[in-house]
C-alpha cells in the first residue's frame, strides 16, 4: 500500500483504521505504538520490541504492512505526530518539559520507579471523566459483580472484590477456567455487571467471559492496558491505564491507583451511608 494513499492521516489513525488487517502479533505492535507514541518516535527497533513483548522482526514487517520502506520511516511518522501533540498541548507550539526525577545517569532502581511515576501521569492525563463516573454508576447499583482477571490480573480482581466488600457490595472472582470459576460465569444474566482485567493480550478466558456478557446482555466494564484490545471492544464501558516498563515485567502501579479510586468514588457517591459500616470494620 502506498503511503501517499494515508498521507492525510497520522501514524496512530492510520493503526486505528487498519487494525483488523494485521496479524495477532503486529496487532500487539500497534497497540503498543498507539498507546506510547513517544516510545515508538525515540526507541530503538530492538527496544520498541521487547517493550511490545514481540520481536524486532516483527516490528519491522509492521513497518512495512503499514506501507513503510522499514523501521525508520516508520519512526520518522511518529515523531511528526508526536511534536504535533506536544505543540498541540501547549497551545504556543513550545513543548513543556517537567523536571526530570533522577539524574540522566539514574540506575535501574530509579528507572523503575520513574516508569511508575510516568504511568500514574499518563493514566490520570487518558483516563475518560465520563467513562469512569459511568463505571462507578453501574458498580453501585449492579445486583451481581463478576470481577475477571487471570495470571497477574487475578490480584487486582481480588482487590477491588476487598474494597468492594467493605462497602458491603457482594462480587466474586473468576480467575481460572476451574468448575467453579465456569459455573459463576454460568450464572451472568442481565443483571450481572462483569468487570474485566487484561494486560496485554487477553486471556481466553477473558474473552468468553465478555463473549458471554454480551450475549446474555449483561453490563460490562475492561480495564485494560491497550486502547485497542480486543476485551475493551467486546465491552460496554472502557478504563485504560499505562503500564509501560523497563523491567522483564509490566508495571501494574497505575493499575493499582486506579482501582483505589474506583472504590473511593463508589464510597463517596453516598458517604454517610458507607461510613459506618469502615467504622465498623476498623473496630475489628
């Protein structure tokens, strides 16, 4: 495909409006790159890779599948978006730039912890007002949660269930395809309000989980860490969170803050009725 055909579109459109078209893997180099924009226009081809959890190879043959000669030009289009939004942002066309946390010579300790610091921005910079009070909304008045979260995610399911619960509003976990685990699924109907977590790509169980939700016209709610997910289209309601890291692993701080403030939101939507029973429970 030749570039001049998309040449009115930037490089994160151009991802949006193909994105059927690639393979499972350039999808996870598309997310990534729509999502970390400033990654994709600085990062090396080796590094944009194993942040995207892919190979280099791969980020190369998206590079071309979008129309691109290789990896450069590739990059050379997200920096024009990029210095675009930066301008855009400012509204003077002069890029504001934050004090750094560290030295330029910060060791991997400090890394980490600046990842964590950037992902809490970035989170609380995307997050939509409007999905999120409507998220709230339907946790407060669902008569059943199902809370779905494998592998990493089964953590942060079992967290909100905590908070949840002691706001005395009843939801269960599903975090594995167990007998137990597929007979809660079972049992979604249109009064159920199904919460799922992902990172990265979903988990199968994941994905029928939502499948089910929406055949049976259950509410819906993903939180994920990809705007173009797959869980997020299958859902109702939508909440990203970054989790961009420099480690062999994701960074799940955002992630954390985000579900704290859901079930803050949820408490404050009616205080003086959910403060008794945390006075209660602090009593224990």
């Amino acid at each position: 495909m030749a570039r001049s055909a998309t040449a009115a579109l930037t490089l994160s459109e151009e991802i949006r409006q193909r994105f059927d078209e690639f393979s499972r893997s350039q999808k996870d180099v598309g997310q990534y790159i729509v999502d970390h924009l400033d990654e994709a226009a600085f990062h090396t081809a080796e590094e944009l890779a194993r942040r995207a959890n892919t190979s280099s190879s791969t980020v190369v043959r998206f590079a071309q599948a979008l129309g691109f000669d290789g990896f450069p030009e590739l990059q050379s289009s997200a920096q024009d978006e990029y210095r675009r939004q930066r301008e855009d942002g400012n509204g003077n066309g002069v890029a504001s730039v934050s004090a750094p946390l560290f030295p330029i010579d910060q060791t991997e300790f400090e890394a980490a912890l600046a990842a964590d610091h950037a992902n809490i921005e970035d989170t609380a910079r995307k997050f939509d007002r409007e999905e999120v009070a409507a998220t709230i909304e339907l946790i407060c008045r669902a008569q059943r949660i199902v809370l779905v979260g494998t592998d990493q995610m089964t953590f942060f399911a079992s967290y909100l269930r905590h908070l949840l619960m002691l706001l005395d509003l009843r939801s269960e976990v599903v975090a594995s395809p167990s007998q137990e685990g597929l007979t809660r699924l079972g049992r979604i109907d249109q009064e159920t309000l199904v919460i799922a977590f992902c990172a990265g790509r979903p988990h199968p169980l994941v994905l029928r989980a939502m499948k089910l939700a929406r055949h049976r016209g259950a509410r819906t709610v993903a939180i994920v860490d990809a705007t173009l997910s797959e869980v997020a289209k299958l859902s109702e309601r939508r909440i990203y969170y970054s989790s961009n890291s420099p480690t062999f692993v994701r960074s799940h701080t955002a992630l954390l803050g985000l579900v704290q403030a859901l079930a803050y939101g949820v408490y404050a939507l009616d205080e003086s009725a959910y403060a008794d029973r945390i006075k209660a429970f602090k009593l224990k």
